[in-house]
C-alpha cells in the first residue's frame, strides 16, 4: 500500500471564510422571516478538519408544520401568478447566483468538502436548472380539438400539483436544491425544503438568494432539522401537501413511498446506485481512463452516479489498470480549498469507517490493493483514493454503493457476460459504457437495465436532461422537458357539441 499525498489542511479558518459564514442565515426560513428553532442548535463542521463552522436553528414538528401552514396559504397566489412572472424571478436568481458563485463555491467546500474547482462546477451546474427551468415556466402547454365523436371538444390543461415537500441529500447540496426548486416554483407550486443535516449551509444561502430574487413570501420555505423522521412524519401525512420528491438512499426511499401512499402523494424518488463501467475490448483506453477519473473520483465518489463496478474485459484489464493507478497516484488530497488539491475529505469519520470495510472485505476475498487503500494520518475524515484489481463474486464492494474514491475492477470474457455482470443488481440509475464499435453501443443502450447511460464518457448530468433510474433507483425524472411535468397534474374538460 502506498499513500497516495501528502495531507494538505490549513490549521484556520481565513477571513474570508470567517466573512461568508457571518453572511449565511442561522434560522429557519418560514412565511417570509427568519425564525429561531425550538430545538438545541444544529452545529455544522467542516469534514476536512472536524471543526464546528456554526450553529444553526433545529426545526421540531411544529416548525415543520407552520412551514406547510405557510405553503398551503401562498399557493393559490403563486398558482395565478403569471408564468412570465415566474420565469422572471428565476431568471433573477439565476443572474444573482453567477454573481455570487464564489461564496456558493467556497460555503459548499467548507461544508462537504469538495474541492473548490468542483463546487464551482456544481454552481454551473446547479444554475443552469434556474435558467432551464425559468424557459419552460412560459412553454407549459395543454390540448384542444374535436373528440373522435364528433360531440364535443376536449379541452386538456396542466395545473400545479400543489404544496410539495422536497428533501435533499448532502453531497450536491446546491445542485439538489434546484433540480427540485426550480421546477416546482416554474410550475406553480409551493415548497417546503428540508436540506441534509450534514451540509444545510448552502440550502440557508440559496434560500437568502430567492427572498432577493423575489420570491414572494410563503411559496419557498426551508426547515433544517437534526429529527428528520420526526418533522417529515407529519408534513407528509398532512393531506393538504400533494407532492414529495426525495433524493437519498433506497432504504430511506421506500419508508417514505409508504408514508406517501396514505395520502396517494405525487412522489420522486432519486434513490441509490450501483453504476457499472464496462470498457470492452475495443475501448479508446485513453477515453475509458479519462471517463474513469471522472465517474469515479467527482465529489471524492460520494455521487448517486459514482462509477461503482468496474467491469473490464479481460484482455486489456491489466493496462487499464496501470494507466488508472498512475492517474489515481498524481491526485492530491487535502482541504478543498488549497491549491492543486483534487481529493478533500468524506462527509463524515461514519463514511470512513464504511469505506474501509469495502476495501478490507475486498481484499480479503481475494482483490489485489493496487494503491490506497488507508486513512492518513492527521485531521478530517479523509480516505485515500483506491484501486483495487482482481475483485471477487460475492465481495461487498460489488452489491454495496460505496460512496467513497475506491475503484473496484473485475473482469468479463464476452459482451453477454459484462451484460449480465452490469445488470445483476437491485439498481438502474446509470451505467458507462466504452468501445468504439457503433452498433455494439446501440445494443448497450438497449441491453442495460439503467435510466441513464454515457456511451464513452464518464459524466452526463444536464439540466436540459431526464435525470433519473429503474428499479430500486427510483421514480421520475428531474431536469429536461420531463422535470416540469413531476409538478403538473393533467386536467381533461369535455364541451359538449352545440
């Protein structure tokens, strides 16, 4: 095992960092004020040092209720709010969002970790779901025409779905706030966010930005909570809130489909992955490379759509593997905010300790730890990024997301095994594919079991696409034409002939 850097963490916060978080909100966001919570604070630490960066209010349950008390009241305004309107203010928030993408960048580093290069990728990213979904708040559209019969005419029109309650994950914490806000303020719905526990910072800021955008009071609101099944329990069950559009782990996924079903809830559920990275034969080794650092290693490979089996046709493992490893060696690890450094920390010491056992099972099955593999030595919870060759049926590593640097490479004779390798999972949210054989990329895209797909590149995420997987991955799509319609209910009017 060979460590992959040397461990780059400042001893201080800088002014400039001490400055921003003096600007981030500390309360909870409700009917248009900033309000205390009722609970003890929340405290925020920055994972690449363990250090609490602040203290934030803690909604209970009657927090989260007066935050659907305030929806429920706002939404019939916004629903008969023009959609130019609409479309202006997140145009507005949009622009405000490039002119404050470096304090959403440096908050995001500070919070989960990423590197600062990254979290101003996810700024870019994140924005373009505002400018998108502020174009189709205008192009919301319905039916009109004579029935088959000739008796009358069918009138078909897209209405709001109504209050909506979203819940977002901690590791793109601007991103997954408007994949879900935009669209459901461009269709005219109402919100209550719930941002992670972990990373709420940036969610607090964003909120700040839409108040200036000009978003009326009561259509956004945001409760952050360290009880979360205690103050979603009853918001989900209220049968005033119409739709719920959670992004999480499958388990968390499914007991919430179940309360959802009580109140047969409009519900998205962006949920777990197990993306498999089959490089066939013929792969531009080259390319499969490039794409491997990039749908392994964004976000220290804590993402939904993390490269997660690297299936590897036998005949060019050997080389694959080498040119990885000698990219995995050059990457420097350390606080995002340093210079140079592309690997920052895991989210918390848990996903260390859950990263570590990945490996150590792996390797006990028999894989070949090829570099990484440990924790350095030092502060923050940090994991050395990994490669480990030779991976066995039944290790861990290959049935578990793993949400961490770690790749795990196995191998393949003939394309039907590498099918059945990628589809043999509870998953389908992403898969990666590279070769250079045109029609066999076609019976790929027709063969894997995944709601997405990158035929020769290793990222694919776009606010202009259907984001979103099959089976246990989940419901709906986020992004693209399909995002705005999670947020619109379908009603049909019969005029009769005259």
């Amino acid at each position: 095992m060979t460590q992959t850097t040397t461990l780059a963490v400042p001893a201080e916060l800088t002014a400039t960092e001490l400055e921003l978080l003096a600007r981030v909100p500390d309360g909870l966001y409700i009917d248009g004020q900033w309000q205390a919570g009722s609970g003890e604070q929340i405290t925020v630490t920055d994972p690449s040092t363990g250090t609490v960066i602040k203290r934030i209010a803690n909604a209970d349950a009657a927090d989260g209720m007066r935050a659907l008390d305030a929806a429920v009241a706002a939404s019939e305004s916004w629903a008969a709010t023009a959609p130019r309107v609409r479309a202006e203010i997140l145009r507005r928030a949009f622009d405000l969002l490039q002119e404050r993408k470096n304090d959403f960048a440096l908050l995001m580093t500070m919070e989960m970790g990423k590197p600062l290069s990254e979290a101003l990728g996810e700024v870019a990213y994140g924005g373009e779901f505002l400018r998108w979904f502020s174009e189709e708040a205008v192009r919301i559209s319905g039916r009109y025409g004579q029935n088959p019969e000739g008796t009358g005419t069918m009138v078909v029109s897209q209405r709001p779905v109504g209050p909506c309650f979203l819940i977002t994950p901690w590791n793109f914490p601007l991103a997954m706030a408007t994949r879900k806000v935009a669209p459901a303020l461009a269709a005219g719905c109402t919100v209550v966010i719930k941002p992670a526990e972990l990373t709420p910072l940036t969610t607090l800021l964003f909120v700040q930005l839409l108040e200036d955008a000009g978003v009326p009071a009561g259509v956004v609101n945001v409760i952050t909570t360290s009880t979360s099944s205690a103050v979603s329990g009853p918001i989900i069950a209220d049968p005033r809130l119409r739709k719920l559009s959670f992004t999480g782990s499958t388990a968390v996924g499914q007991r919430l489909i179940q309360q959802a079903a009580q109140g047969v809830l409009r519900t998205s559920m962006e949920l777990g992955g197990n993306a498999p990275f089959v490089v066939f034969e013929d792969a531009d080794l080259d390319k499969a490379v490039d794409g491997a650092m990039l749908a392994k290693f964004r976000n220290i490979g804590q993402a939904c759509t993390a490269a997660n089996r690297f299936i590897v046709h036998e005949s060019v493992a050997a080389e694959f593997t080498e040119r990885l490893a000698d990219r995995v060696r050059a990457l420097a690890m350390g606080r995002g905010t340093e210079t140079g450094v592309s690997i920052g920390p895991l989210v918390s010491e848990k996903a260390v300790s859950e990263t570590a056992a990945l490996v150590a099972d792996a390797v006990e099955r028999g894989a070949e730890l090829v570099i990484g593999g440990r924790r350095p030595e030092g502060p923050g919870s940090f994991f050395e990024p990994t490669v480990l060759a030779g991976v066995q049926p039944g290790s861990d590593i290959l049935s578990n997301e793993i949400f961490g640097p770690v790749v795990g490479i196995t191998t393949f004779s003939d394309e039907a095994e590498a099918v059945r390798l990628a589809n043999d999972t509870e998953y389908g949210l992403i898969s990666y594919v590279f070769t250079q054989d045109v029609a066999r990329g076609h019976r790929m895209i027709e063969k894997l079991d995944t709601g997405m797909m990158g035929l020769n590149t290793g990222l694919v995420s776009n606010a202009a696409a259907p984001f979103g997987g099959v089976k246990q991955s989940g419901l709906g799509r986020e992004g693209g034409l399909e995002g705005i319609h999670e947020y619109l209910s379908t009603k049909y009017t019969l005029i009769p002939a005259s």
